[in-house]
C-alpha cells in the first residue's frame, strides 16, 4: 500500500517512515511545499492531511488532486507519532 502525508513536522519525517514500514507501507511524505505537489504525489492508495502543519494552498493543491484521482483522503489535525499510527491501524488494520 503506498501513502502520501501532507504536512508534519519536520523532525519526525523519519519517524513517520518507520511507522509506515511497520504497516506495510511505502510512504511519499511533504512537510513543506516544494514545486508542484500535484506531479510529485503519483496515484496512493491513501492520502493523509495533517491539517495543524500545512499551508492552506498545499491542502487545496492535495485535495483538487486527490479528488481527481478518487484517492481517499483521511484529514488530522494533529501531527503526532500516535496520530498516525492511529489512522494507519483504522484505515489498514494490524
């Protein structure tokens, strides 16, 4: 399964890729806006929206691409190393 995180922290993209590799995951992550989101993001199976930690246009950008895809979207407002473990245990099962 391939997932792409919008937003986050900086200092967790590490963490968030271990926690990913613990379900099975591979995982795209975008922390800060760099160039067009849209080319970068590929067809995921999941897309995660960390919405305490990311710009208003990078969630537009992700949603309207998202939306033409028929990616689901799951949106958190926290950034946190249980959030997402969360989500990943909700959405994919352990």
């Amino acid at each position: 399964m391939s997932i792409v995180i919008v937003g986050g922290n900086e200092r967790m993209v590490c963490q968030y890729e271990d926690i990913c590799k613990n379900y099975g995951c591979k995982a795209k992550i975008f922390v800060k806006e760099q160039g067009a989101l849209d080319k970068k993001m590929g067809n995921p199976d999941l897309l995660i929206l960390f919405t305490n930690t990311v710009s208003h246009k990078m969630v537009i950008s992700a949603l309207g691409e998202a939306k033409r895809s028929n990616i689901p979207v799951c949106r958190c407002h926290s950034s946190s190393a249980t959030a997402l473990n969360k989500i990943l245990s909700e959405q994919i099962g352990a």
